[in-house]
C-alpha cells in the first residue's frame, strides 16, 4: 500500500500498549462542562487553536461504565448559548436523549443538566451536543463513552481511536463559515485538516504478536474514512456498539459520519517494522495510526470468537408496515418541485433563501407530525431511497435497526447507515423504546438545511 507520511507533531511520543484494558466504572456524578478552549491541534509551529471543548481537551474525556452501571453526568454548560448532549447510539429513556424541544429544554448558558440512565448495552458509543450542532460538533464538542462487557475479551490492549476533520483558518483557528450555502447543499462542511485523537497521528508501541481491540469512531460532521490496515490481520467484531454474530476478517473499512467500527487487529508486522491504519485519499494513502513493532509476544492465536451479543428485539418482517422515505434536493438535482417548510410550500428559489437545501418525502426540516407513529413493540420497514447526489449517513435516536437487504436476510445492527447516491436501502426496527426519536441525516450541515425528522412510539 503506497503511504505518504503525514508529519506528526513535534514531541508526541508514542503511546505504550500497556497490556491492560481499562474498565472500572466511573465515579457517580460525572461533571461535563462545555466551555471555549485553547488547544494545540496543528503542529507547534502554528499558535493553540480556540476550540469549544469538554473539559478543554479534544476529544472529550472518555467515559467509561460497565453493562449495567447508571450514567450519571452533570452538564455544565459554560458556552455563551444554549446546549445539550446527545448520547449517540444508547438505547435510554426518552428524557435523557439531549435533543432540545423535543426531549428537554435546552440547556442556558450557565445552567446545568443532569443526565442518568442504565448502560443498557456494551459497546462503543459518543456524545455531542444537538443543540446547534454544526457549529457545536465542527468547534470540537465530541467525547467518548465506552461500556464494557461483564468479562473483557481475550485481547492485550484496549484502544479507541476518534476520528476527526477541522476547517482550519491559515492561523489554525476554526472557519467561522457554518452557513456556507455551499456546504449545506453539497457534500457538507469537509475540513482541511484531519486528526486522530486530537492530533495529526497516533503512534503505539507495540509487539508482533500482540492482538489488539481497535474501538474506531468517526465524529467528522461529513467525512467518510476509507481505511486500510497493513502489517495488522483485522477482523470487525462490532458496528455502532452492536457485536456482529461472528467476526468478519477484512483488510478495509468504510466509516461515515457517526459511525462506529469495533476492530480486533493481530500485530503481524516483524519487529523492527511498523504497522499502520491509513486513510484513502485523493492524492494518496496517509497513515492515520501507526504501530511500531518491538519484539515479540506469544505465538499466533486462533481467530478471534465473537463477543457477546446485547439483548435486542426479535424484528418480524410478515407482520411489519412499510414507511416509505425519499431524499431529493441538493445541489446538481435540487427540489424541482419545491418542498413544505414549517407549514408553508415554496419554490426551490424560496427554500434556498431560508438555507433549506433538501426534503424527505417533499418535506423539508422538523415537521409537526412524525415520519412514523408505532405502536410499542410494533416492528417498521423504512426503504430509504436516495434521489439526491450525495451521500448520506441516516441515524435513527433510542433504537437500532437492521438492514433488510434484497434477499430477505438481514444485515447487522446499526444506528447509523450510509446511503449512497442513486441507492436504495431498507431499514427494519422494532418500536421498543417510548417517546419522540429523531431520524436524520448525519451530515450536519444537511442536517441542518432539512434533512431531518422524527419517529413517536407510544
């Protein structure tokens, strides 16, 4: 694999695999506070960029319970308006999912909320704000939260790997462009400049040998990672916090916009060697994570086993109602037709100078009546069929579905399906979990310029 090293910041020194993986459950009463920053994104050449962080680092701290604990978080919000957090991917009550005048008030400047629930599922999740969440997300609000098995896996190490992209000012600061017509109706707000855990690259020392647990999470607002291992035997083990039913050996991964990617890697490079994660791009193949390779551990173990599945709801495809959903607009295909917004049909000229670029179902942005009413327990098909000429990363709020593919099988638990161009793809979930959920597009400036609704289960 042609690689184009990317420099890494002067001084960042590896960081040790330390044959131990952390799970203790965190202290009760976690205090969050959400509050402008200086941190040293770029190299150290350029000045500490002003970011909007929790507890002033980027990505957030990591919070770690295990299955079955209470998450019990304080936001403190210390931005000049109003914010929230949005637990992505848990299965919790409806009060507790952070979306502002649907779930909760939004929370002022200098107020607080608390947030508690049950670690339902184990499994690699995030938070972020969704209050203003283009702008909130692209200044750096993102942070870990990881729930740990009853009983780890067989693995040495245990490391979450979070993937980001900035737009960058020749200062190092943040573009101040949220509104950029063009991001809201093309591909949506790309970054010039990517990091891995806060930095240009991750480097791990470690040993041939070794089999490492590799917890992937993209919290770019509209980037999709094309990844490649070398020197590492990959196998996915889990998508969005849900273990797949047996491990899946691969050499690449696709991970968009909120997604998740639970990897088991074996070290396969010699000693002496490095091993690497890179990303696909344009202009070549960057290495995002590398692993130096020191030595050698035990020999070489079977493939990895599964890991133990979370209780999910059996979905039932003979006795399930079919929702249709259509994306249309955006640039290059646009609304011909026009769309409803906020009660009121316009013309394409009309949406565009409200900054609304896209519709569901001719419908475009928050609409008084849900996409669908379920009944609990009632299980829904949803064919998502993308008109537009983009792509788009569809996450449903408080449940995860299943794709229905073309010959009646299902594909894993997801929260968070990438829906390409010109494709038509078929979600099935069961109605299990009371109350108003959303369902958009995770590419926050589509998000944002209409590609948003809603799901009520009663």
């Amino acid at each position: 694999m042609p690689l184009t090293r990317r420099r890494l910041l002067a001084g960042s020194a590896a960081i040790p695999f330390l044959g131990t993986v952390p799970g203790q459950a965190a202290t009760p009463a976690e205090i969050l506070t959400a509050q402008a920053a200086l941190v040293q994104i770029a190299p150290p050449e350029y000045p500490k960029t002003g970011v909007w962080a929790y507890d002033d680092q980027v990505p957030g701290r990591t919070l770690r319970y295990r299955q079955g604990d209470m998450v019990d978080v304080r936001l403190m919000n210390g931005l000049d308006q109003p914010t929230t957090v949005h637990w992505h991917g848990l299965r919790l009550p409806n009060a507790m999912d952070g979306v502002p005048g649907m779930t909760q008030p939004p929370v002022a400047a200098g107020s607080s909320f608390d947030y508690r629930f049950e670690a339902r599922d184990a499994g690699t999740f995030w938070y972020h704000p969704h209050s203003n969440s283009l702008e909130q997300v692209s200044r750096g609000l993102a942070g870990v939260l990881i729930i740990d098995e009853p009983d780890h896996p067989d693995v040495d190490a245990d490391e979450v790997i979070v993937l980001d992209d900035w737009r960058m000012t020749e200062e190092a600061q943040i573009h101040d462009s949220f509104d950029n017509r063009h991001d809201l109706s093309h591909a949506g707000r790309l970054g010039n400049y990517i990091t891995v855990n806060g930095r240009s690259e991750a480097v791990y020392d470690v040993e041939s040998g070794q089999r490492l647990r590799l917890r992937l999470i993209n919290t770019a607002t509209a980037r999709i990672f094309d990844l490649r291992v070398r020197g590492l035997r990959a196998w996915i083990v889990a998508l969005d916090g849900m273990p797949l039913p047996a491990p899946v050996e691969t050499t690449e991964v696709v991970i968009a916009p909120a997604q998740r990617v639970d990897l088991f890697v074996d070290v396969i490079a010699e000693a002496g060697e490095e091993a690497i994660l890179g990303s696909v791009e344009r202009d070549g193949t960057y290495a995002l994570a590398g692993f130096r390779v020191s030595g050698s551990s035990a020999a070489a173990r079977p493939a990895p086993v599964a890991l133990p599945p979370n209780t999910l709801p059996e979905v039932r495809l003979d006795s399930a109602r079919t929702v249709p959903l259509r994306m249309e607009g955006g640039a290059m295909r646009g609304l011909p037709d026009g769309a409803v917004w906020k009660g009121n049909r316009m013309d394409m000229r009309e949406l565009a100078m409200m900054d609304q670029f896209w519709a569901f179902n001719g419908m475009a942005g928050m609409t008084d009546e849900p996409l669908v009413d379920a009944g609990l327990g009632e299980t829904v098909r949803i064919p998502i069929t993308n008109d537009t000429a983009f792509p788009h990363a569809m996450h449903l709020h408080g449940m995860h579905f299943r794709e229905v593919r073309a010959d009646g099988t299902f594909g894993p638990w997801r929260d968070t399906l990438l829906v390409n161009s010109g494709q038509t793809r078929e979600i099935a979930f069961v109605a299990e979990n009371p109350g108003s959920w959303m369902f958009h597009c995770h590419m926050l400036s589509h998000q944002m310029a209409g590609m948003m609704n809603w799901i009520r289960v009663t």
